[in-house]
C-alpha cells in the first residue's frame, strides 16, 4: 500500500480550513444565515466567554441580538392583534426567550462592551402572564361547567396552567381540587367468591395483592376501593371490576415409576493376594435402579369485568389462566452401588416429599393470574395517569 505524502504548507492550510469552519458554526455566523437568531445570539455569547477577542463572534453578537430582538417584538405585535384567547401563551414565551438572551448578555461583562443595552421584559412578561392565566381559568370554568369527567380532567389541566403562569391566582387551588374530584373514576374492586365444598380456602392474599398494586398505580385520574372503604368514604362506584373463577384444581396427582438396569465395566470388586502382594480385581458391576417421579397439578380460570355502574355495559372481558406444578423425585436401587452415577446415587439419598396444603397451592397457581389481572388493570387506566 502506498501513502500520499502532503508537504507541510498543505497539512497547515487543511488545519486552517478546519479550524475557520469550527470558529464559523461556533460563533453563530452559520445560525445567524438561517435566521436562527436566538441560536447565532447564545453561539456568539458562549465563544465570547471563553475567548472575549474573538472576531466573529464580536461581529455576529450585535446583528444577532438585533435581529433576534426584532423578530420577536414583530411576533408580540402580531400576536396583539389575534382574537384567539390563548394567543398568551405564544406572548409568554417570545418574552421569556428576550429576557433570557438579556441575562445571557449581562453576565458576559465581552458581550457587553458589543451590546451595551441590552432590552429587559420583565413587566411585559409579567402582564403576559397574568393575561395567559385569566385565559386559561375561563376555559378551566366552561369546562368544569360541562359536568362531564373528561371536561373535568380538561378543566384540571387548565387550572394547573393557570396557577404556573400566575401561582397566587385568587383560590385557583380550590378549583383545581374540585376539577381532580369530578374528574377521578372511582372504580369498585369486588370480593372475590370461593366456591369450595371440600376445602376451606382464604383468597385473602390475592385479593389484597390486586387492590394494593391498584393503589400503588397512583394514577391522577382514578382511585380503587374495597367495598368497606367505599363505605367509609360515602362513595358511589364509577366502575366496578368483577372477577370470579369460572373453575380450579388442587393437587391432580400424577406417579411415574421407572427401572432400569445399570451395568458398568471395569469397576474395582475385590482383592487378591499374589506373591507381589494384594491386587485389584476388576469386573462388572450391576444394580438395578429405579427413579419414582410424582407431581401435583394445580389451576384455574379467572374471569375478570370492569363493568359501568350506572349503564351496567361490561368495559372489559378478560380470562386469565393459571398453573403450578409441585413435583418430588427420588430413587432406589438393588445391587452394586459403584454401578450407580453420582447423580443417580443423590438420588438415593432423598425421600419422598411432604406436599404442600390446599391453601399453598392455591396461592401457587393464583400468582401468575394476579401478575395478569394487574396488568390489565394497568392498561385499561393508563389513561388516566
């Protein structure tokens, strides 16, 4: 392979072009063409604060902060003559970009050599403001006046708006506490009935374990209840979620019984005195060994609903299944143990296991029901974050 060698006036003039092209983007003369003045303003005041002799950006600083200013006093003007209520916003805004390149400005002590006096909004900005918030609490009112949730949940944001651009706003919070109250889903979480003849079984930790995760969402929007707390609080559902188990099974048992002949050569059986002395003998060694394997089967079908309180329409229909298996395993053998793996002799050693109680295996395989029914409560109330 063969490489180009470059005289060195060539290498110089490279670095040259290289270090103009930086020294252009950096200093805001490229920003400042496309006519993002803000930009070419911040670029010209950032490079003169680390070089404060630099000539570009001592050039590009003034024109950018002139044109960056004219543009967004012409946008405030027009702006002033909308009818559109949240034309405000967009006002609020063009200030505070104005006032935020006049703070740049007076902490760069090169910057204002360039732009001796730069322009502060701050009473405008404030007018601004106060305006933004009026606007955005009569729309906050029209919507609350609707008496719908979602107008409500609308309303609420309004209100929110209004107390950012004006947080001493005249009893702007009990507005925004009545919009979260109208606009909140209050959702019902019904018992959930065990049909057992045989068994006394408690579905207490599922229950509980979906109503805490409910709660633990924290959703803006929504609150879950127990029928109890219900009670206390003198509520009346929006929603109801239903579930029932349309079936389950406890401990199917299944046995599996297997046997097998174990034969493995050169294997040490003995001894035998030679004239040398005492030597090995080796030979087959046989056992026959047999593996027992028994499981219990647990499951079940859940159905869950959101069903609307008032129509009765049913929200939601979901069937979660759920399965858990316990197993125990272990072995015997007659003959040879050396004909035996060390995998097979552990095997040996244990005993058949204790199973565990209906009400452990219920918990068992009602654990990945739970995981389903409290993502699809997750999903269904996203919405309401």
């Amino acid at each position: 392979m063969k490489f180009k060698i470059y005289p060195s006036s060539y290498l110089l003039f490279l670095l040259a072009a290289t270090a103009f092209v930086l020294s252009s983007c950096s200093t805001g003369k490229n920003k400042f063409e496309q006519g993002d003045y803000d930009t070419a303003t911040l670029q010209a005041i950032k490079r003169l604060r680390s070089n404060p002799d630099n000539k570009k950006a001592r050039r590009y600083l003034p024109l950018a902060y002139e044109h960056a200013l004219e543009f967004h006093k012409d946008q405030v003007s027009q702006l002033s003559l909308s009818t559109d209520p949240m034309r405000f916003d967009e006002i609020v805004s063009h200030y505070e970009k104005l006032n935020g390149l006049y703070n740049q400005i007076k902490t760069c002590p090169a910057c204002m050599k360039l732009v001796p006096s730069p322009e502060l909004f701050q009473d405008e900005l404030v007018a601004a403001k106060l305006s933004a918030s009026k606007a955005h609490f009569a729309v906050g009112l029209d919507l609350l006046g609707n008496g719908d949730k979602e107008s409500a949940r609308r309303a609420y944001e309004s209100f929110m708006t209004a107390r950012t651009y004006t947080p001493e706003f005249d009893k702007i919070d009990d507005y925004i506490d009545s919009a979260l109250v109208a606009g909140t889903v209050v959702v019902l979480i019904e018992d959930i009935p065990i049909h057992s003849r045989q068994l006394q079984l408690s579905n207490m930790f599922f229950q509980n374990s979906i109503s805490e995760y409910a709660q633990r969402l924290n959703y803006r929007f929504v609150q879950f209840y127990s029928q109890a707390q219900l009670d206390v609080a003198g509520l009346v559902p929006d929603e109801v979620i239903v579930m029932e188990f349309d079936n389950f099974n406890l401990g199917q048992v299944t046995f599996q019984e297997k046997t097998i002949q174990l034969l493995k050569d050169s294997v040490k059986v003995g001894e035998v005195e030679t004239s040398e002395g005492k030597k090995p003998v080796y030979g087959t060694a046989k056992a026959e060994y047999t593996e027992f394997v028994k499981t219990l089967s647990s499951s079940g079908l859940l159905d869950m609903q959101i069903v609307d309180a008032v129509s009765g329409q049913t929200l939601l229909q979901r069937k979660f299944p759920g399965t858990y298996v316990w197993r125990t395993d272990w072995a015997t053998y007659k003959g040879m143990e050396d004909a035996l793996t060390d995998e097979q002799i552990a095997s040996t050693d244990r005993r058949e296991a204790w199973p565990p109680g209906p009400q452990e295996m219920f918990v068992a395989f009602t654990q990945p029901i739970r995981d389903q029914v409290t993502n699809a409560i997750r999903r269904q109330y996203r919405h309401l974050r």
